[in-house]
C-alpha cells in the first residue's frame, strides 16, 4: 500500500479512538436519531388535524345542515361551534379560539334554487399554512355537494352525487394516503448527517488546534491532504451507521422501507457527507478555539435546514431563494434520498444530485487546501 | 507566641476512589513563606484550593486567619490574595484596566486606587506594560502582573500556586525578591512549586507527594536530616595534601583526596571548618576553594527514597 | 449582593465582548441570517409548479383545458407523448403532478346526457406537502375550465361556491407567520446554545476561578456573565424587528414595546436554561450536543411551523409545557394580530410560571460550590 493511503489510515485510526471515547459524542449518536424517528416518524405533521370552526347559519335548512356534515366528514374538524354573528366570529378568530368560521346566509336556499349558492369562509390567517389548506378543503367539499339533487329530494341519497363539469379523479402517487410521515422519513439521514457532521470535523479540529495537538501533528511526516482524509474516514464510517439506522428505525417502527435502490443511496451518502464534513474543515481553518467553531457551523447548518426542503418544500420558494438552497449539500441529497426511497428510484435517476455533489465536495477541498497553505508552509 | 495564620489538621480530598489529598497537617506561622513542594499531580492545587475555600475537603478542618473556610469560606476572601496557575487577566482589556476591574471588587476605587496603583506599578515595573494588552505581554511580566493584582488590596494572606511556571531565571529571581519583601512587610506567603531549589527562599517546607505529606520542617533542617551535607574542595598540590586530610578531618565530616586535591563533607558549614580551609588555602599559594551547597533537588530525592521505601 | 461588584463585572463583560469582533458578529449576524432565511420559505401560494401533460384527445377543448391551467402561472405544462413518459417524469421528481386527458374528452363533453369526462390527475406525493397544496390548486382550476368549456350554460349540477376571507393575512402572506416564529427560534435555539457554550469556555479558561477568590459571589459572578448577553439578545430582538420591516416589510401590529419586554422575560428564561445546561457540560462540544437534543424538538413541537393540532393530543398536553410554545404564540399575537395583553394573559401568565420556576433552578444552582 503507498506510504499515503498508509499515513491516512494512521491518521483516521487515531481519530477513531478518540471519537469512541468521547461519550457525550456517543450517547448523541444514539439519542439523535431516536429523537428524529419519534418526532418525524410519529408525531410532526402538516395535515390539518383538530381544526375547531365555527358555523353562523342563518339559514337553518336541510341544505345548510348538508354543507356542514359534508365538511365534518372530512375528520379534519372538530364539532363545529355555534357562533351568533359576525362579531362574535371575528372576536374567536382573533383570539385564536377558532380556525374557521362558516358563515352561511339567510337565503341560501333561494339561491341555490336559483343556481348561486353561496357561502363565505371566515379563516384566520395567521396560520396561513393552516388557512390555506382549511380553506381549500371546505371549498373542495363545498364544491363536490350536488346542490340539484339535495333541493329536489327530502332524504338525500347516500352517498352524495358529485357536482362539476369535470371529473376529475386524483391519486397520489408514491403515498397514497398522503401522510406525511414518509415525506420527512425520507430525509432523517440527511438531517442527522448533516448535524453530525459539523461537530465531527469543525470543533474537533479547532479542540486540536486548542489542545496543541495540531501543531504536532503538522510536524509529523504526513501532509495537509493524508490528515484531512484521515480524520474524514471515521466521520464517514459513523455516517453510514447513522443511515442505517434511520432505515432501519423507519423501517422497524414505521414498516417503511426505501423503494429504490439501497447501494444507490449507499453510494450518493458519500459524496454527501464529504461535502458536509469538508465544510467543518473550512469552518476549522476560521476558528481560533472551539465555540468559535460551534457557531461558525450554525451559519451553514441553519440555511441547510431551512432552505433545502426537507420541512417546507423548496418548490414553493421564491426564486432567488430557491436557488440559494441549491447551494448546500443537504438539498441535493434531500431530493435524492426521496427519489429513492420514495419513489422507487436506481442509480440513474439521482446521478444528477450525486454529481452535484461531488462537484460541492471537489470544490471545498481547492478552498480547504487554499487555506491551510500558509499555516503549512 | 501569635496565633499561626493557616492551621490545617487532617485535610482529606477524594474524587470517587483516588485520593488526592491525604489526611494533611498544615502549620503556617504569620508572616512566613511556607513552600508546598510537589512533583505534577501530587495534590499541591488541590490542597492550595481547599485552604482557600475553592473546594471543599472531604474530611478535616483548616482555619485561616481566624477563620473557619469550611464553614465560612466567603469571609476570608478580603483577607487573602491568590494568583493561580493560569494568570487570570483578561484578554481584551488592557493591564490597567484589568486593575481597575479587580480593584472594583474589592471595592478600591478613585484616589486610593490610584495610589496604590502607583506604588505598586513602581515597585513591580510594570510602568510599561499598564496600556498594553496580556496577550502582547511575555509571561514574566504577566506573572509579576498576577502578583501585583493579588496584593493590589492588601491581603493578610498570598496564596502562589506555581507562580513562577514557564517564566525565565532571571525573572523568577526578580520575583522571589517581590515575594520576599511581602513576607518582609509581614504577609504569610503559601507558595506551592515544583521547582524544587526555590525551597531556599523560604522560611519552612511542606512536601508532598500522592497526597501525603513525606517531609515538614525548614530548609536547613531538611538539608541536615537528608543530605551529606555541605562539599567543600580545596586544589591542593600533592605534598599539602595528607596534611590537610589531618587538618580537616573531624566528626561528622568525611575528608578524601581527589585528583586536584582534597575534599571534605560536612553536615553544617561552622565556624570551624571555615577556619581550617582558611588557614590551608592561605598556607598554600594557588590553592583554590570551592563550597558545594546540597542541591535542593538531591535533598528531595533523598526525602522521596526514605518515603517510599 | 453588591450592587457594585455587579456594575463591576458588568462593565468588564460589556468591554471584552464590544472589543471581540467575532462574538460580536456572530450575536448579531446569527439571529439576522436565521431571520432572512425562515422569512423567505414560507409561502402558501403554488406557483410554476411543473405539471406533464399526457393529452390523449389534442382537440380545442383540451388545449384549452392547458391554457387555463397555465394561464396563472400557478402550473408550467409540459406535454409527454406516452404514459410511461409521464410516469418517469413523475418518478425522477422533474414533475410534481400529472394530467392524463382521455382520447374521448372533447366527444364526451359535447355530450347532451352526461357531459363529465373524466380526466386523471396525478400527484407527486413523496413531495406530501406539495403535494396537498397542488391538488388544491389544480382541482379549483380543473373545476373552474370545466365550467367554461361546457356549452351552453351553466353545467348540470353546481356545488356551493365558498368565498374564503381570510382575517389578519388576506393574502395568506408567509411572512409574518415565519418571522414571528423565527423570533421564538432565535431566543430559544441561539441564546440556549450562545450562553452554554460560552459559560463552559469561562469555566474551563479558569477565569471563573478567579473570580471565586474575590468578594464577588457565585450570583454576581454569573449574573456579570449574563446579563451582559440577556441585554445583547434583546438588542438583537429590536435589529430583527427592524431588520423584518425594512427588508421584509413584515411590522408588528400590535406594540412592539410589549413585544420587547416579553421578548427580553423570555431571553432571560434561556439564560436560565443555557447556564442550567452548561452546568452539567464538561467540555463546548458537550454542551452543543445537550443543547441540540434538547432545544431542536423543542422548537418543532412548539408551533414554530408544524401545526399543534396535528400533534397526538398527549404531544399536544406536552407542548403546553414548554415555554417556547407560549412565547411563539405571543410573538404571533402581538405581530398579526395586534393583540395586547387584555387578549394575551393566558399566554403570558403561562411563560411567568414557566419562567419562574426555571429561573428558580438556575439561581439555586448559580450558588452551589463545587
């Protein structure tokens, strides 16, 4: 074996005894992604749930009643409260009491005979998220009562007719029902990779620099590169147990396992945590002491999380800002991850992702060896 | 006879199952400097931060200058100076201003500020050094820095751990000096190092080693319990040699020849022997003496092989 | 306590901080970026959304059916020649939704009886939160071509028109949702990890030592230490105010003085919360690891952006528990609603108890020895 890759195993063996030592570090690496699993797995969703509305009906008639079944039995709802008028609305809405309030009016059966049936959707817009699809669900059963048939017939057959010129019928691919359990289980390895990675490499190398340690080893025989690449090899080899473990754990609990290909994701993790890891490289060469380095990486771990899509989709970013997030790592892998375990997806379809960052990766090391020259002369 | 300034009596530490300090007696008298000697991790900064209320012993009694620290840890903190093993000045604030701010804690301020400040920044030469900062400074004016801070308010104590660490000879010359004139003034002066030959500097020496205590008594004590003695050589040509021998032999004393001359070892340099070399290096013209002290550090090498075995 | 020894550890603090460049950058650029980025990331309006198109009919009526579809800009068409075609588009992600239109659909509409065709829309639903906002979007404009392209007159059977109005954000801006929000994070996240992480470096630089020698007390000591940064981060609650108006243009609609008093209690609970962390952290490393595990489901749970109610209702008991949950939906209050504390007492009521107790910790732990 060449006296390089020799130095790197050196190198990334010691790095190896040390990490096992550290506890805090390993009890992380275990709670961190149980934490995930529960979270993401379990409890975190953006489906409306437990919405409490309100109804003013001022019309107090079969059809009226209808319109408001219909929407409670979406189960989105709770039982709808009585509320006497427009103040009243406004003052639980303000207050947060209510999401939603119904207000239909005194003459809505006339003018559902005459073909305009009308009724307004009081939303509190703070939640905007919320209101939106509130909003859009009432306004999707509102829409899909057979007004016709409800005038004409005393008992409304069940189950209800489907109004509209066109039927149109939906389905979800990928997730049939919809939950969004699997959309965030999909990228809980990149989520927990990318926390790792930053304390694994930014504040170990400044705790070095701290300890003396770096000098020494910059006095050693190796160069920059052989102790870059040693202190990375463990990194990465605890990055594929986290993946495993999220599989796994979204496996064991959840029954949901990748649809696509295991070595594609395998293979796309790596180029992913070298992007990550070389950026806790670059953080290192900044930082004179530890906390320095600490919060250095909140720089890049924040928009990492908020721009690359993996809470709130990146296709709904506005432009400037959707293109941003594809500067950060965790976006390409993000949508690889989902490609594949989402969707089924093999090798081919995630190469443009896995070139991406490999590209990142490349450029980090010009940038990384760019700054460590003077120190090494 | 007055009251010792720090009376220790048992003082116990463990952490989990080391001990680090074990059933120590401490009899400081005022106005003395006592050395706490020790090799690096014998208990010496554990026993220093006991006796000043940063840790609490897990067995045993101290009282310093009155007062119990365990009990009443923070009523001796007016009373005593301490200067720790990292010399604590703020980085980003100048000297002065590091001054200024431990002078506000314990409530110096103003004209009398200024004054003790003068005197204390003439009698330690840090005239140059007050703007600037203490990464720009080097370690010996740092240390004496730590020491002008800690006797900034007048304490009745110093406690020194390690205080001339990483600082060159002469600087650490210049500094027992200082610590001297404090002691002169009447402080009582506990300074722990392991720079065993600092030992001659003080009044009496505690020596630790793993938490126990292997030796208590004042330098010469030591040197006479452990040490030959005092190595007197005398470059005598070869004919003046068996006289001399005669001359010098006595109790006590062990007299051989070497190959320039002749040597003797004494336990205690008295009157006597003086006089006999005198008289012989008179006597022969080109003769040369030359008086050994016993190394401190051999002292302790004796004290620690009597300990251990 | 001495009030000044206090002032004396204070002003020292405030000096080496306003000369430390960098501590300086990050207490300021920190919350700023964290700002900008949430502000920008929420937005419920479907916009460019690209959409394969498999027409099987390729008559006027379907074409226009695209028109529509793309008139708003809402959807980008693309056509695909084969269903296989469209099932890969949907596969690699490029598409986030599908519309097959059968061959029949303009014979069927000109039907007289039964003028439905029946079309098929499918939806990326790996991407479940886009995927629930297009389908939305998409059926309304279905529904609303639908109604046009039938001849003569309205259509056979009509459903009820709901005319949505939508209270304090009539646009359903994101906005201010986040930025009020990103306040919570900011005070919660940051200041936790900002204070543990610096009070563990004192404590290991020995400074803190020092200082244990000196009259100053274990209180004052670490009250020097922290009021300084209390201060900085309520500092930092006025730049992202500003900060959120000017480059945003999200103000607060109710008072931004009570926003900032509730703001500076609640910076001081995470004081609390980050010296009770760094208490129990032996090295910075240690206390980044505690203060993420803790303070990041935290955030989740607490209404930042997933919604409680969705939340199993024993997760949404829990929630009510953490004081993060209290002081985003008074940040939410106060900017979107210009609700005041007649409104928010039950909120408000429920940070102070919170608050208390975990103050109370702290102190009791701030005047333990070692």
């Amino acid at each position: 074996m060449s006296r390089f890759w020799r130095n790197v195993l050196a190198v990334g063996y010691r790095e190896a005894r040390v990490m096992l030592h550290d506890q805090a570090f390993l009890i992380a690496l275990l709670v961190q992604p149980a934490i995930m699993l529960g979270l993401y797995g379990g409890v975190i969703s953006t489906q409306p749930a437990n919405v409490p509305w309100g109804i003013v009906d001022r019309s107090q008639t079969a059809l009226s009643r209808r319109l408001v079944e219909d929407v409670q039995a979406s189960g989105y709802f709770l039982r709808p409260r009585r509320v006497a008028g427009y103040s009243e609305a406004h003052a639980l809405l303000r207050r947060g009491t209510l999401l939603a309030v119904l207000v239909i009016p005194g003459d809505f059966r006339r003018a559902a005979e005459r073909g305009r049936p009308r009724v307004q959707l009081l939303l509190d817009g703070s939640d905007p998220l919320a209101a939106a699809r509130v909003g859009s669900y009432v306004a999707q059963v509102a829409a899909n009562v057979d007004v016709r048939r409800e005038l004409r017939a005393s008992r409304p057959p069940r189950p209800p007719a489907r109004a509209g010129a066109i039927d149109a019928r939906q389905r979800f691919w990928f997730n049939p029902t919809l939950r969004d359990r699997d959309f965030f289980l999909a990228t809980i390895a990149g989520m927990l990779l990318t926390n790792i990675s930053l304390s694994l490499t930014g504040a170990s190398l400044v705790g070095e620099r701290e300890m003396g340690t770096y000098e020494f080893l910059l006095s050693l025989p190796t160069s920059a590169l052989e102790i870059v690449l040693g202190k990375l090899l463990p990194a990465v080899a605890v990055a594929y147990v986290l993946l495993l473990a999220a599989l796994l754990g979204s496996g064991l609990c959840y029954g949901f396992w990748p649809a696509g290909s295991w070595l594609a994701l395998f293979v796309v993790t790596l180029p992913f945590m070298l992007a990550s890891l070389s950026v806790g490289v670059l953080v290192s060469t900044f930082a004179r002491t530890s906390a320095q380095a600490i919060f250095l990486s909140t720089f890049f771990i924040l928009p990492s999380f908020v721009l690359s899509g993996v809470g709130l989709p990146y296709q709904l970013m506005p432009h400037g800002v959707r293109e941003l997030g594809g500067l950060f790592p965790l976006r390409w892998y993000q949508i690889a991850s989902r490609r594949i375990i989402e969707r089924g997806a093999g090798g081919a379809e995630v190469v443009v992702p896995t070139l991406m960052l490999v590209l990142f990766f490349a450029a980090m090391l010009v940038v990384v060896r760019w700054r460590m020259k003077p120190r090494l002369g | 006879m007055s009251a010792p300034a720090i009376l220790a009596r048992g003082l116990t530490r463990r952490f989990g199952t080391f001990t680090a300090v074990d059933a120590l007696d401490i009899t400081v008298a005022s106005g003395t400097i006592h050395a706490f000697l020790g090799a690096n991790g014998s208990g010496k900064s554990t026993t220093i931060r006991m006796l000043i209320g940063l840790l609490r012993p897990t067995a045993g009694s101290i009282v310093v200058d009155g007062i119990d620290v365990i009990r009443h840890p923070r009523r001796v903190r007016d009373r005593i100076g301490y200067m720790g093993q990292r010399v604590s000045l703020y980085q980003g604030l100048t000297l002065r201003e590091n001054v200024e701010f431990y002078a506000g804690l314990y409530g110096i301020a103003g004209d009398e500020l200024a004054h003790r400040w003068g005197a204390l920044r003439e009698r330690f030469d840090l005239g140059e050094a007050e703007a600037e900062r203490p990464e720009d400074l080097s370690g010996g004016i740092r240390q004496r820095a730590g020491l002008a801070l800690a006797t900034l308010h007048r304490p009745r104590l110093l406690f020194l751990d390690e205080p001339t660490a990483g600082v060159d000879l002469h600087s650490r010359a210049l500094f027992w000096e200082l610590i001297q004139e404090e002691a002169a003034a009447g402080v009582t002066v506990f300074v722990t190092t392991h720079f065993l030959e600092e030992a001659d500097y003080c009044d009496w020496v505690s020596f630790i080693d793993n938490g126990r205590l292997i030796a208590d008594a004042p330098p010469e004590e030591l040197r006479r319990r452990f040490s030959p003695g005092y190595r007197i050589e005398l470059a005598l040509p070869p004919s003046a040699r068996a006289a001399a021998r005669a001359a010098l032999g006595g109790a006590e004393r062990a007299v051989a020849e070497t190959a320039d001359g002749v040597c003797v070892v004494s336990p205690r340099l008295d009157g006597a022997l003086l006089a006999a070399v005198a008289r012989l290096a008179a006597a022969e013209p080109g003769a040369r003496v030359r008086v050994e002290q016993p190394a401190m550090p051999e002292i302790f090498r004796r004290v620690l092989a009597e300990a251990r075995a | 306590m001495s009030w000044r020894r206090l002032r004396t550890l204070v002003v020292r603090e405030m000096r080496a901080t306003l000369r430390d460049p960098f501590t300086l950058t990050i207490l300021i650029a920190v919350p700023l970026v964290a700002l900008l980025a949430f502000g920008f990331v929420l937005s419920t309006e479907v916009k460019g959304l690209r959409l394969v198109v498999l027409d099987g009919s390729e008559t006027p009526a379907s074409r226009r059916l695209l028109a529509d579809l793309a008139a708003h800009g809402t959807f980008v068409p693309r056509r695909v020649a084969t269903r296989a075609a469209l099932e890969r588009a949907l596969v690699d992600g490029t598409a986030s939704a599908g519309l097959v239109i059968p061959a029949d659909f303009a014979r069927t509409l000109a039907r007289p009886e039964d003028p439905r065709p029946q079309v098929q829309l499918l939806y990326d639903g790996a991407e479940a939160v886009l995927a629930g906002n297009a389908e939305v979007y998409l059926q309304a404009l279905v529904e609303a071509s639908g109604a046009t392209l039938v001849r003569g007159g309205p259509p056979a059977s009509a459903g009820v028109r709901v005319m949505p109005r939508a209270l304090f954000n009539p646009r359903l801006d994101g906005k201010p949702f986040m930025v009020a929000g990103t306040f919570g994070f900011v005070l919660s996240f940051l200041t936790i990890l900002i204070t543990a992480v610096s009070i563990v470096n004192e404590r290991l630089a020995g400074t803190f030592e020092q200082l244990q020698v000196t009259p100053a007390t274990s209180v004052e000591i670490l009250l020097g230490k922290l009021l300084p940064l209390g201060a900085m981060f309520t500092l930092d609650v006025v730049l992202m105010m500003l900060t959120a108006g000017i480059v945003l243009g999200v103000w607060p609609r109710g008072s931004a003085l009570l926003l900032v008093a509730v703001s500076a209690y609640y910076v001081s609970i995470s004081l609390a919360a980050g010296l009770l962390i760094s208490g129990t952290s032996a090295t910075a490393n240690e206390a980044v690891q505690k203060t993420v595990l803790v303070s990041i489901p935290l955030v989740q749970l607490s209404g930042f952006i997933f919604p409680v109610r969705s939340m199993p209702a024993a997760v949404q008991w829990a929630t009510t528990l953490f004081p993060a949950t209290h002081y985003i939906a008074l940040a939410r209050g106060i900017y979107l609603r210009a609700e005041g504390v007649a409104t928010l007492w039950p909120e408000l009521a429920a940070l102070l108890a919170f608050g208390v107790v975990l103050i109370g910790f702290a102190l009791r732990a701030m005047g333990r020895r070692p």
